[in-house]
C-alpha cells in the first residue's frame, strides 16, 4: 500500500520536525492551515520540534498562535496548544 496524501505529509513533518533545518520552517508553518487536521497537528508538533533545536522559538511562535485562533479541530488544536508549551521552555531572546 502506498502512503495517501494526508499520510505523506504527515511523514514529511514528522521527518522534518526531527531533522530539518532552519529552511524547513517556511514549509511547515504552511502546513499549518493544511486541509487536513491530522497534518496540520503534525505540522504544530514539526514547526516547535525544528525551532527548539535551531533556537528559533520566537520566528515559530507567531505562525503557531495565529493558525491556532483558527483552528476548529479539536485534536489538532490540542497539537497547537502543546507546540506553543514545548517553545516557551525555550528561551532564545
């Protein structure tokens, strides 16, 4: 069986939230307002996974409260909610 879209851009901020660099966060804080919850939550967990580890809290803080303000799916929201929890351990000026 081959990966479905929603799959394969699930993977791909999965893949990027673990090791991309600091030119992935374009991507993924597009991914944000992705048609699909499930990408879009993945994308959340991606965008404060990449900005803890290249020290860009304050770059990915603004995409992820802005998406969250529109987001209405309540499991994706949730990602939201927890993305925003994981940058502010993160201090980077």
């Amino acid at each position: 069986m081959r990966a479905k879209r929603d799959g394969l851009l699930r993977n791909a901020c999965v893949a990027l939230g673990n090791v991309g660099t600091p030119g992935d966060l374009d991507a993924l804080t597009g991914a944000l307002t992705d048609r699909s919850p499930t990408v879009r939550g993945h994308a959340a967990w991606a965008v404060a996974a990449l900005a803890n580890r290249h020290g860009l809290t304050t770059i990915a803080r603004t995409p992820l409260e802005n998406a969250l303000v529109l987001e209405h799916d309540s499991a994706a929201r949730e990602e939201f909610v927890l993305a925003l929890a994981e940058l502010r351990r993160d201090t980077d000026g």
